[in-house]
C-alpha cells in the first residue's frame, strides 16, 4: 500500500517548536521531491516548504528562517523543523511527494502524487 503518514503535530505556546514526520509506506522518497503544505481554517492552502531529490530546499517568505525540512533515506522519512513558532502558523500540514523527473520543486499541487491525511498543528496560549 502506498501511503504518506504525518506525525508530530500538537499544541504549543507561541515561540515554541514542533518537529513534523513524514513516514512512507511503498514509496522510495530518496527518489521523490516531497513538500510540506499547511491550510488553515478559511484560508488558502499554501506550500510552506519543498526538498528535492537533491536536497534542493524551498521555502515560503512566511516560513524562511524559521522551519527547516529535511529528509533521512535510511528511515524514509522526511521532516519539518518548525521553530519560533506563531498563531498564524496555526493549520493543518500535509506531506505530499511524487517523483522528481529531474524538476525539483517545481510543481503545482495538483501534481503531487501521493497525500498523507494531514496533522493539526495549533499555536496558541
């Protein structure tokens, strides 16, 4: 069965650090360009972060400097780092990834293959 599942998401106080996993089931994420989107309530859903094949990063300017993704083949497992944290980082992030092609991150939404069910992440007091 191929699938993507998100652990790590949570409660935390404003200033505070998540770290979210993405574990793979059937696919070989070394080979894939995997993305961190996040939607909050009422809002658009937006890509806070991108890692290429090559470990090429991207990340959104509402983000940069704060998160950090990551990948580790060995466990195939990729991850976001989520530090200094803020309410309007406040959503729900899914882990999405497909092959690379030689692309990098350079793909629409719509052209992600495979979508983990997404976890809940809350910055608030």
């Amino acid at each position: 069965q191929l699938q993507l599942v998100e652990s790590g998401g949570g409660l935390v106080q404003p200033g505070g650090s998540l770290r979210l996993s993405c574990t793979a089931s059937g696919i070989i994420l070394g080979a894939h360009t995997i993305a961190w989107f996040r939607q909050a309530p009422g809002k658009a859903r937006e890509r806070a972060s991108c890692i290429s094949s090559n470990n090429y990063t991207t990340y959104s300017d509402s983000v940069k400097g704060r998160f950090t993704i990551s990948r580790d083949s060995a466990k195939n497992t990729a991850y976001l780092q989520m530090d200094s944290l803020k309410p309007e980082d406040t959503g729900i992030y899914y882990c999405t990834s497909r092959s690379d092609e030689d692309l990098g991150c350079a793909f629409r939404p719509n052209e992600f293959s495979y979508w983990g069910q997404g976890t809940q992440v809350t910055v608030s007091r």
